[in-house]
C-alpha cells in the first residue's frame, strides 16, 4: 500500500503548484509589480514556499495559445489568468483545473461562470471593470473638456462579447445625454491605432477612450504617445496610464485585486471548490487626473473636477 | 470422618453468579476501590459539575459582552454613514449651489467607501442630483420618489434604513435615506454597500479562532469574515444559532447558544441586536475555546479524580493482600484440620479477629484431637466387649446346637431301648425261669436211677447249661440297665425339685460314689480333699438329678485315677477334689482328679451319647450325655470340663440357685414306660 502510494504522492507534490498567467511581456514593470504583490500575497495566504510559474504571453494572441496549452498540460494545482484574453485562453483548454481570474468583465455573459454568487464550474474569481463606466469615462472627458463633441471609444476583442462592446450602450447614452457625438472603434493591431488618433485630431473636438484590455495593456503607452503628440485627450480605464502621460484614467487599483485573488487561489489550495467561491466585483474606483498632461495639452481642468479626482499627477 | 471437599457446594444449591465467585481479596479491593471511586466521582462531578457551570456562565458572559462590542461597533458603522450623509443634510445645504451640492457628494463617496451612489431628493421627492461611483453624474433628472419609502419613512423618522437587497444576487446593499434639517426638508440618500461591513466584522476578535458574523432578521447574511460566504447569498435561518435568535423562535429570550456553528462543530454562539437596522450580531467561538477554563478545570478534576482512583486501587490491592495473607493461612489450617491433621496449630499474628478466629480453630482442633484420642480407647474397648459377647454367643450356640443333638438322639434311644426292653424282658425272665428248670430237672434225675457215666455227662449238660443261663441273665440284666439309662434321657423330669443344701448333697453324693467304688473293687483307695464354700446355701434343684450327675462324674474320676494306677510311676497318689463356690446367682461345683485327663480328640465327643472310652461292658456311654442333658436343659446350668492329658480333669458345674422351676423339664415317653 505505501509503495503503491508513494509516487503518486510524489506527483501530486510535483503537481501542487499555482500557474501566473499574464498578458505582458517577460520584464514589463507593471507585470513585475502585479506579479509580486501576487507572490506576496499567495505567500501569505499558503506558505513561504509555495511555487508560483510565471508565465508571460504578452498581447500576442497566438503566443498566448500555445502557452495556455502548455499551462494546462502542465496539470498544475490552480491557474491564475489576469485579464480576459488569458482567461479565455485557459478555460476552453480545462474544465478540471481550477481557474481564478482577475479581469473578466461580466463573467455571466462569456459564460464562464453560472451566476456571480455560485459559479458553478472551475472559474472564479475577480471583475475589475463594470459595463456603466462606458458612461462616466464619456462624463469626466466632458467635464475636464467641455468643448468635446466627438469621442472614441478603442475598443478590441477581449471587451466584446458576439460582436458588442461591453461598455457601448452606456457609452452612447451618456455621449448622447452629453450631445457628443460616439464612436466605438475595434482595433485588433498596433497599427490601427495611428488611423484612429489621426482621425480625431483632424476632426477636432474630439476625444478618446481606452477601454481596458490586454490590447490596451500592451499599446497603452504608444496610445499615451498618439494622443499627447496630437493633443486629444484620452480617458484610460487602466490607472497607470494616466501616471505614464495619458490625461485622465478612471479604474480600480488592480494590485489589490490581484492580491485578493491570491486569497482565492489560496483557498483553493487549501481544497476549497471554485465553484462555491462567488465572482467578487471592485468596490473602489479612483480617478486619476495627470495635471502634467493637461497643461502640455493646454486643458484647463476645472476646480470642480479637480475636487473629484482621488490622485493627481503633477 | 470424611474426606474434606471445600470446593463442591452443596448438592441442590444454585451455583452463584460468576463475578460473585470472586477470592476476597479481589472483592475487597473491588469493594474499596469502588468505594473510593464513588466518593471521588461524587466529588468530582460535583465540583466539575460547579466549575463547568461557573466556567460557562463566565464564558458565556464574555461571549455576550464580546456580542454586544461588536453589535455597537456594527452599529458604530452604520452611524459613520448616517453622520456623513448627515454632511449633506444641513437645512441650508439645499440653497447651496448645484455645482457646491455634487461637490459635498464627490466629497462625501470619497470619505465613505461604502458609499456607491448618492442622490438628493427635493421636497417633492424628485430627484435633483444624483452621484454615483459607476455611472455619470445625474442632475435635475426629477425621477419622482415621492411615494417611495426611501423619501416618506426618512421624513417621518428623520434616518431610514432600507431593507438589505442584493444587487446581482450578490452583493449586500441598503438604502440609508437622511432627512435634512429644517422646515419642509429634502432627503439625501446613500446607498450602501455592505460588503465593507467586513472591514469592520473581521476586526472584531472573538477568542483565537472565533468570529462574528451579522445577519437579517430573515437570517439571510449580510457580514462575515468569509466574504465569499456573504457574496453566495448564505440563508443561515437553517442554523441552529441563527434560528434561535430569529424573531419569532422559541428560544428569543435567550441570547445565547451552544450548538454546531457554521463550520460544524460545537459552538458557543452570542447575539445582540441592532434594533434600528433588524439586524442581529453573532459572536460564534468554537465551545474548545470559549470554554477553555472550563475544559482546564475538568481536566484537572478528571486527572486528580484518575489520581485518586489510581491510589485507591494501590492501597485497596495492598490492604486486600494484607488481608488475605491471614485468612489464607486460615484457610491452609482449616484445610488441614480438615484433613485429619491436628499436630499442628495455626499462627497468626495480626492482633485483630482474624488471630482472634485462629485462636478459636486451635482451640476447636485440640478439643478434637481429644475427643478423637478418648473415642479411639471407647472403640476399642466396646470392640473386646463385642469379642467377648461374640464368643460367649458362640460358645452358648455350640453348646445349643450339642444340647438339640443331645436331645433328639436321647429321643430317639428312648424309643428304640422303648422297644427293646419288653423282649429283653422275656429274655431274661425265661432265662431265669429256665436255670430255675435246670435245677428241678437235675431234682428230677436224682432219683433216677442211671448209668453213672450218664449221669455224670448229664451232670456236667446240665451244669453247662445251667452257667449258659447265668450268662444269659447276667448279660440280659446288663442289657436291661442300658436301655433302663437310655430311659432316663426322656424321663429326667421324674422327681421333685425342692431347695437342697448343696454342700450337704454332694458330700452325700462323694460317700456314696467312694463307698460305691470300694464295693465294687475291694482294693480302691483314694484320698478325698473336700473344699466346701460355706456360703454355697441352698439351691431350688431336682436332687435325685444332680446326685446322678455328682455320682457319674465322680465315678468316672475314679475310674481315671485307676487307670493312671495301672501305668503310673511309684509316688503316684491318686486324689479327687471336691469344691463349692457362692457364686451370687448361682453355685459352682467342682470335681478334679489327677487322672489320665482327657485327649483332645476325646473332649469334642465327650458329651455325645454312646460315647465312650471305656472298655466293652465296662460303661453304656450315656453317663456324661445324662449329665449334660441335666445340668443343661433341666436345670439351665453349665458344664464345662478343663483336663490336661495325663495330669488332671476338672469339670466345672454352675448351678442358678433358681433355675429349676424356670426350666421345662423335658417331656419324655414317661407313659410308655409300663407298657410291656
């Protein structure tokens, strides 16, 4: 009987491991950052040693094919997935391993989870953004530019669910409500960015809206680079663009979520089912102003507006 | 005296119950120790019983303080919100610009967290702003709310708590709706997302392991430290702690509770209330926990009650052994006396009742051991008395035997010497007649006259024939006497018993036997010794009987001593004793002469009629049966003959002084006697 048991006890050791799957690449500060405070956190939570397999994917899509298959191959204990497109990557490979993502908005719709408070299956886990923020990222680009009367929303793939964009329908009503004039754009490459930017700044009066994504994640900063160059300001709903020069960024502090996340991939480990574990929404959201950018654009953030912002950039 | 069997019970008794059986020293000990256990498990249970409940009301005190702490501090959460809502709701807040009014709001969601969405209501109950954490900004929107509790409950109570709703089935939300101050007031309301009750909840420490958790009054949970737990939408009504507390439970008095917790797993589960809100606060530690004092204190108890059993049943085997050393000894003595040893003696030397009990079984096994030694001496003693008896009986049997011999044959030569004696007396009567013939027949020839040759031939016929005829008679006379004695066997009855001096008898019977004897043979002599008792007296006899006797044995010890005569050495006095004795009851007769004795092939027949060793002629062999018949049967006396070949023979004759009328004479043919 023990020798029977014993290697498999020895693979179930080798298999009790958690997979990080991210979407930026190898050495991106802000990959590094979640991913330790990921580290940090699930070390509390399991133990000191608990092994943690980063892996990289990028916004690559196909890259992020492959290693998602390999991940799962690799049989390990719980896969992390930050943001959508890894998530989807994993959950259509396994319905055994368990899953926790941070990132995926309305989970219900993808059809990855039953119902937000009991999953049901082998995903759980963290949204971070919410479909009516469509309509405040439009709001805050008004109020900081009330000359606005057109804005773009960029959004890709990972924000569509059957063709629809999660945050258009309030992004339009609220333009609408405004009396700016709503586009919702779908860029799949780097290379359509330019187009869209150039596009806005021909019309004039025009603004721009980063929708989160991995997409977003990995061109944030050439879309900050456009939109400074052009003078168009931009309303990221990925905090850390609005610190890396874009003008505004209205969104929750992924670290935390990350971190609690890590709390549910400890919990599994400690043999808890995902399945129970309910789909927890961000409470918090921060509004972050880059007064820097601002200026370099010539906007004139009104007192009020200023009054709302949680962070300002200087 | 039986072999002893200690083991085997007696026959018919039920056999007892095993654990009855057990050797005392096992039942002492049980005995003890359960003793000891008892009082200590008394003791102890009480105590526990005291410690536990003190333990328990102490820790369910705490539980109910810490219940309370963190029922105010739920609350504390919820007057935070209402005193920053209440930022809003001063009574010239609602002159204040709309620019100022969204200000105070963005202001107010950035100090309170929980706040998602704040919005102002007019005096109307329309809405005139709207912030909101999500969605953009609204002003003026004027969605009329009049009518909806959130406006009339917060102006009738000044704060209204909305009930708890749960957006996406998820999340926990209330509506907090603060009326404003002064006349004809607006209402600002908040809505509140409860999960960051949490903060608040898991701060609250209950014990190591223990936590709090806020319900509904429908039981549905709206805070614990497990978000997920909240965020699942946990109706907890079905707890046995939550259902108690309910409104409307059996148990509502009681604000406390030991069951399985949440967990599973027993618990010990406090509640306080939040009356504004309906919610209820539990406290759940686990039971280990909370009633850790408790737990101490029974271990402490179960140990030194342990300890005190442990010491119980080493003093109880010990003073049980102590014990049973002495009763075993006891019991080895017992078993030992038992068995018929009683050399030995039990030593104990305890100094209690068991020494007291050994003491006794000595003293028992001396008493025994005498009584055994005195009994043995009674045993054997009766045992020679029972030998004497026996062959007394014997003797007296052989004897009855003899004497039934002795009688049926002297019946039978009645009648036989019946029969012969009237042709005997033919014989000798024409034998007499024909010598007394013989003599006239010679008378006759006398004058005859006759060749003298002839006459002297017929002389020396007749002569002849005349001494054939003397023959004939002397021997018939001889004959005649024989059968005459063999008469007497049956006609011994013939006489009168009357009391006779017995010296005065036998003397006669002696000068009669010595005269006898000197006539028949004129050169007998003998010396006499007469041994006379003076106190012999005077027995109840038939004397004619007894002197026969006296005569016949007499005779015959004369015989013996001529007989000796013949072959005796020189020196040789021949000497018959005669002696009386008083014998009480009867008189003993003695007659001794240092004849030829008697053979010991003789002496067995001695007593047999026609019995005799004397020469043919000499004697009939009816003497001594005669004797015997009348000393025995007539007279119920004894004979019994002492004799030593060739030195002496002493028969000794005992005579009761009364028997002769007790005894039957025999009845013989006495009538046949006359009859020719």
């Amino acid at each position: 009987m023990a020798l029977a048991g014993w290697p498999r006890a020895v693979r179930a050791q080798t298999r009790a491991h958690v997979v990080a799957f991210w979407p930026f690449a190898e050495g991106d500060a802000e990959g590094r950052t979640l991913a330790d405070a990921f580290h940090a956190a699930l070390r509390e939570q399991v133990h000191a040693d608990q092994p943690v397999d980063d892996r990289w994917a990028g916004a690559d899509r196909a890259r992020t094919g492959l290693l998602a298959t390999e991940l799962v191959a690799a049989q390990p204990q719980v896969i992390f997935a930050y943001l959508s497109a890894q998530l989807s990557a994993v959950a259509a490979l396994t319905k055994q391993i368990p899953i926790v993502f941070v990132g995926a908005s309305n989970p219900v719709r993808f059809g990855y989870v039953e119902s937000l408070q009991r999953p049901g299956g082998n995903i759980t886990g963290f949204t971070l953004y919410e479909a009516p923020l469509g309509g405040k990222w439009v709001a805050a680009l008004k109020e900081a530019v009330p000359s606005l009367r057109r804005v773009t929303l960029l959004s890709n793939a990972s924000t569509e669910i059957r063709g629809e964009n999660l945050y258009a329908e309030p992004f339009r009503s609220t333009a609408a409500a405004l009396g700016i004039e709503p586009l919702v754009l779908k860029v799949e490459t780097t290379a359509e960015i330019d187009p869209v930017i150039a596009d806005l700044a021909r019309q004039g009066d025009g603004g721009l809206i980063v929708a989160p994504g991995t997409f977003s994640e990995a061109n944030g900063d050439r879309i900050v680079a456009l939109t400074t160059s052009h003078k168009i300001p931009a309303v990221f709903a990925i905090r850390r663009f609005a610190y890396r020069g874009g003008l505004m960024s209205y969104g929750p502090d992924p670290v935390e979520t990350v971190r609690r996340a890590a709390a549910y991939v400890g919990r599994i480990l400690r043999g808890e089912n995902p399945a129970t574990l309910p789909v927890q929404a961000p409470t918090k959201f921060d509004f972050i102003v880059n007064l820097k950018t601002a200026r370099s654009m010539g906007v004139d953030i009104a007192s009020a507006l200023l009054a709302q912002a949680d962070e300002i950039v200087e | 005296m039986t072999a002893p069997r200690p083991l085997a019970p007696p026959p018919g008794a039920k056999p007892l119950p095993r654990w009855l059986r057990l050797p005392l020293a096992k039942k002492f000990a049980v005995a003890f120790v359960g003793l000891v256990s008892l009082v200590l498990l008394i003791n102890g249970a009480v105590d526990l019983t005291l410690n536990y409940y003190d333990a328990k009301r102490t820790a369910i005190e705490t539980q109910r303080t810490k219940a309370r702490a963190a029922a105010e501090r739920v609350d504390a959460f919820l007057s935070g919100i209402e005193s920053q809502v209440g930022w809003t709701t001063r009574a010239e807040w609602r002159r204040v610009s709309p620019e100022q009014q969204r200000y105070d709001f963005i202001r107010l969601l950035r100090q309170a967290p929980a706040i998602t969405e704040v919005a102002y209501l007019d005096p109307a109950g329309k809405e005139q702003l709207r912030v909101s954490r999500l969605e953009p900004d609204a002003v003026a929107s004027g969605k009329d709310f009049s009518t909806s509790p959130r406006f009339t409950q917060a102006l009738s109570q000044k704060t209204w708590f909305g009930p708890v709703y749960f957006r996406r089935g998820s999340e926990p939300y209330m509506t907090v709706s603060v009326a404003h101050a002064g006349r004809d007031p607006g209402v600002t309301v908040a809505e509140v997302n409860l999960k960051l009750i949490w903060d608040v909840v898991s701060a609250i420490n209950v014990g190591d392991h223990g936590y709090a958790f806020v319900t509904t009054s429908a039981g549905r949970l709206i805070a614990h430290p497990d978000l997920s737990l909240v965020l699942r939408d946990t109706d907890l009504s079905g707890l046995p702690e939550v259902a108690a507390a309910l409104p409307g439970s059996h148990l509502a008095g009681q604000d406390y509770e030991i069951t399985t917790g949440l967990g599973g797993g027993w618990v010990l589960a406090a509640h306080a209330t939040i009356p504004r809100v309906d919610w209820i606060v539990f406290v759940q530690e686990s039971l280990r926990d909370a009633m850790g004092p408790a737990l101490e204190s029974v271990i402490q108890t179960t140990s030194l009650m342990g300890l005190g059993v442990l010491l119980a049943a080493v003093a109880g085997t010990f003073l049980a052994r102590r014990m049973v050393v002495p009763i075993r000894t006891l019991e080895d003595g017992a078993e030992r006396f038992g068995a018929g040893d009683l050399s030995e003696r039990i030593v104990i030397r305890t100094g209690d009742e068991i020494e007291t009990l050994a003491h006794r079984f000595n003293t028992m096994a001396s008493r025994v051991q005498d009584s055994y030694e005195t009994l043995e001496a009674k045993v054997a003693e009766r045992t020679r008395d029972l030998n004497q008896s026996l062959d007394d009986l014997q003797r007296a049997q052989s004897r009855l035997v003899q004497s039934e011999k002795l009688a049926s044959l002297g019946q039978l030569t009645a009648g036989i010497a019946h029969e012969i004696k009237n042709p005997l007396n033919f014989v000798n009567n024409f034998a007499s007649l024909s010598h007394e013939l013989v003599d006239e027949l010679r008378d006759v020839l006398e004058p005859a006259t006759l060749d003298p040759n002839l006459r002297a031939e017929v002389e020396e016929i007749a002569g002849l024939l005349k001494g054939n005829l003397e023959k004939v008679v002397q021997h018939g006379k001889r004959a005649d006497s024989i059968v005459k004695n063999m008469l007497l066997h049956s006609r011994t009855g013939s006489g009168e018993h009357r009391p006779v001096e017995v010296n005065a008898l036998v003397e006669e019977s002696l000068n009669l036997a010595y005269h006898g004897a000197r006539a028949a043979k004129p050169g007998f002599n003998v010396s006499l010794v007469r041994d006379y008792d003076p106190g012999a007296g005077i027995a109840d006899i038939y004397p004619q009987e007894i002197t026969r006797v006296l005569l016949n044995l007499m005779s015959n010890g004369f015989y013996a001593t001529e007989k000796k005569i013949e072959s005796a050495e020189p020196g040789y006095a021949p000497t018959l004793s005669v002696a009386t004795r008083d014998r009480g009851d009867s008189i003993e007769i003695r007659v001794r002469d240092n004849g030829t004795g008697i053979p010991e092939s003789v002496r067995a027949k001695m007593f047999d009629p026609f019995f005799t060793t004397k020469p043919a002629g000499e004697g009939t062999g009816l003497g001594l049966s005669l004797s015997h018949d009348i000393l025995v049967k007539q007279h119920g006396g004894t004979v019994d003959v002492a004799t030593e070949p060739g030195a002496f023979t002493e028969f000794i004759i005992v005579l009761p002084r009364r028997s002769a009328t007790a005894a039957t004479p025999p009845q013989p043919a006495t009538e046949t006697e006359s009859q020719p």
